[in-house]
C-alpha cells in the first residue's frame, strides 16, 4: 500500500505542468495571440481594406497600388454665337442667341486595387469611384476691368467673354479646372486648366456695337439740355440724324412718318426739319381763331442691314409751338414831377426747353378778325392813354436763353410809354400776339399778354405819385418826384 502511494505521488509534478501549459494555450488562443492576421485586420480603407468575409486567409501581406483612371473628358464643346452683337445706342446690351457651356463626361471611373500575398486564399481587393465635373451658370468677363458687371447702357464699344467655374467632385484625383472660358478649346483637362491662366481672344470674345441714330440740333440748344441728346424740338427746327458704328457701303432709308421732311432720306446721314405747326387741337371746339396742339409727337426711323439682318433704329421727338412771351427791361423812362413812365424791352419767347430760330412774331395792332384797333381800358391820369408799343414783325435768333426762351433779334424791342399828366389813373389789358414759321402763314392769338400802367398818390406826402409799369414780366417801378430818366 505504501509502495502505491509513493509511485503516484511521484507522477503528479508532470500532470500538474500538463494542466498549466494547456490552460495557458487557451487563454492564448481566447485573447488573440494565435488568431490568424486576416481575422485582425482594421476597418477598409483605400490601402487596406478587409478581404471578403469568409475566406480564411493565413499571413497575407497588402500591396496598396495608386489610384488608376482617366478626368473628365469634354463631351459638348462650348460655343458662343454670334461674336458681335448690334445694340441700339443708349440702351442695355443684349445676349448672344446662343451660349453653349462645355458638358464634361459623367463615366469616369478611377481604380485601385489591393493586392495580398504572402500566405494561403489571399483574395486582392479592387476599390473604384467615379469622378464628375459640375459646371457653374454662364458669367462673363470684361477685358478692361475683369469680372465687372455690363454697363447699365451702351455708348460706345463694349466687349466681355464668358466663362464657367468647373469644380471636381474629388480634387485628390482630379484637380478642379476652376475659371474655363466659353469657346476655348477645352478637349483636354490640360488645355483647361491652362485657360484659367489667359482669357481666350479667339471666338469666345463677344463684341457689342452700338448703332443706335445719333441726333444733334443744327442750331443752338437751351444750356440745361446738350443738343446731342435733346428730344424736344421747337417748330421749323433742324436736326442732324446719322448712324453710329454703321459699317461703310450701307444702305440707310429714314422715315419720319410725314411728320416735318427730311432732306436725304436714302444717305447714312441726313437732316430732319420739324414741322411748322403742330395742327389744329381736335379736342376743342371749332373756334376762330382755332387752337392748336402744343405738342406733336414724332418717331424718326432708320432702317438699313448688318449681316443680313434688317435693323430699324428709331429716335423719338416731341415738337413745341411757342406759348410765352417774356420780357427784360433794359432802358426805362420818366420825366420828373410827371405820371410818365416806361420802358424798352428786350424780348424771349418760351418755352426755353427748345429753339424757334425759325419763328417770326409780332404784336396785333389791329385785331386780325374783327380790324378793330386793340385799345387798353384807361382812366384817371392814364385816361384814352393806349399806347401798347406793338413792336411789329420781330425774327427770333439761334441763341436760347434757359430761364426765359428763344432770344429775339437785337434790333428788336417792345416799347411801352405812358406820357401821363398828374394825378392818381390805370391803364391795362391784353394784348394779342400771332407767330409764323419760316413761310408758313400766321398762327393768331396765340398768346396774350398782359399791360398795365399805375399811378397811385404816395400817403402823407403831397404831390407825390407811385408809378409802375408792367408787361411780360418786365417790370419798372418810381416816384413821380424822381429824377427824370430818359425821358421820351
């Protein structure tokens, strides 16, 4: 029995090592220490991306190889049609009629493939993705100033090219293009590229000509409005018409739709007359004299081609016949201790937005219907006193005054007097006044204007009157006592 004990006492040093080392096995193989290197491996990525679940592999080594494949290429090449552009004068530029962005294809996929060696069912992995190009609105660019706005209006030549911004959807492997201008030869994403550097001068630059009518007043225009841009004109005025930026050789034909004449109406530049009246108002009642129209409207076009196509210009104008009288005092009158008074004036004829160069007045003596002679009512000191000062036919010149009008000729004046005794009276009234229009006939009564003569005792001091005179906005005032002025 003792002999027994002894022999197993004597084995239990190996089974003891037994059981340590398998129980060390395992807690080997539990934590990972024997797992096989695919079961370890991280998350995919693109240089080492998990082998397809399931296949055992043993001691795989990963060769990651660059991404392979080709950018976007140009499918629709841009275009812009046409290169020039004619645009009316002093209005906004216009769009080509075709603007064609460049389409870039949308197939373009690029490779990289994972290669494993090194062990047992080591499977390579093959990553793909495809890269796009997106392509932005149609903007454009100005040479002088670049990437500017249009101007608001056209006035003399304006050219811009358009382009596009062109954007990668992956710029790891396809650079974006960035600014690519419409027209340029855009084949390759090198010649793309090599587009933001430079702008193209080629077909992709667009040129706007304005060709709109050019119009100037032949004689000289009132000081707040210059004669190139004025559309109101007096009756009988003239007005230089051409073209701007026409190309020589062509063809112009001008209609004023019979509205004044023009003297050449079949040459690239000509000269428009405004009519010498405006025409009887039909809005109001037959009447003698009848009333006119105090304005008349007047579209002259121009019609000619550019390239085959038939352009029509037109420039708009508003005729004026005239409707005031006014007048400036420049040599005045009075003998002392007396009521005379009066003055010479200098005469304008209104409205001053114009020029009636052409335009004769005069001041009616007798009245044109009736042949009564044209008194002013009178009483007191001024009593059968009718002395108007008709300053007979008076031709207005070129020059224009901007407050008061059309200036009349120097040797022209109105003359009013009143050669009153002593003593406190009134004389007043309106008096008619007819115009013509180079040698057309008298238009009558078309404007009256009024006159008077006052003289009125001066309180506490005896003998001593105040006097004025008045007409068309010439106005003398004076003490009857004062020093005697020029005396008539």
């Amino acid at each position: 029995m003792s002999k027994k004990v002894l022999k197993l006492a004597g084995k239990r040093p190996m089974l003891l090592a037994l059981i340590v080392m398998a129980t060390f096995t395992l807690g080997l193989l539990f934590s990972g220490w024997l797992t096989p290197s695919h079961l370890r491996a991280s998350a995919a990525t693109y240089s080492n991306p998990t082998p397809p679940p399931n296949n055992e592999n043993t001691n795989c080594v990963a060769t990651t190889n660059s991404w392979s494949g080709s950018c976007p290429s140009v499918v629709t090449n841009s275009s812009v049609s046409p290169s020039t552009i004619y645009d009316p004068w002093d209005t906004a530029p216009t769009m080509p009629a075709s603007i064609v962005a460049p389409a870039y294809s949308t197939n373009n996929i690029f490779t990289q493939i994972i290669t494993y060696s090194g062990g047992t069912n080591c499977d390579n992995v093959t990553n793909t993705e495809n890269v796009t190009y997106s392509v932005s609105g149609v903007m454009w660019t100005n040479f002088s100033s670049p990437y500017t706005n249009f101007p608001s209006v056209l006035t003399n030549t304006f050219s811009a090219q358009a382009y596009v911004i062109v954007t990668s959807s992956d710029t790891n492997l396809c650079a974006s293009p960035g600014v690519v201008y419409i027209g340029v030869d855009t084949s390759n994403s090198a010649m793309a590229s090599a587009s933001v550097q430079a702008a193209d001068t080629g077909s992709s630059l667009v040129t706007w000509d304005p060709y709109g009518i050019i119009h100037k007043c032949v004689n000289t225009s009132p000081s707040q409005k210059p004669g190139v841009w004025r559309h109101d004109v007096g009756v009988g005025e003239k007005v230089n018409l051409s073209i701007n930026g026409l190309p020589a050789n062509t063809t112009v034909q001008w209609d004023c739709g019979g509205v004044g004449s023009i003297d050449y109406p079949s040459q690239p530049t000509c000269v428009w007359t405004a009519p010498d009246t405006t025409g009887i108002d039909p809005a109001s009642p037959p009447q003698i004299p009848p009333v006119l129209l105090k304005t008349k409207s007047c579209t002259v076009k121009a019609t000619f081609l550019i390239n085959g196509d038939v352009k029509t210009p037109t420039v708009p104008f508003i005729i004026h016949i005239p409707e005031s009288i006014n007048m400036l005092p420049y040599y005045n009158s009075h003998n002392a201790n007396s009521c005379s008074i009066g003055m010479k004036t200098s005469i304008f004829l209104g409205p001053a937005s114009v020029n009636f160069s052409a335009v004769t007045i005069t001041e009616e003596k007798f009245d044109a219907f009736t042949t009564m002679p044209i008194w002013l009512a009178g009483w007191g000191c001024y009593s059968g006193m009718n002395v108007h000062g008709e300053p007979g036919e008076v031709k207005m010149t070129t020059q224009v005054d901007a407050t008061l009008g059309t200036v009349a000729d120097s040797s022209a004046d109105d003359d009013i007097y009143f050669p009153g005794g002593l003593g406190t009276g009134h004389a007043g009234g309106s008096i008619p006044n007819d115009w013509k229009c180079n040698s057309s006939g008298w238009n009558y009564q078309f404007y009256w204007s009024d006159q008077h003569a006052d003289s009125a005792a001066i309180s506490g001091q005896s003998g001593v009157y105040q006097l004025e005179v008045y007409k068309c906005g010439a106005d003398f005032k004076c003490k009857s006592s004062d020093a005697s002025i020029n005396p008539q």
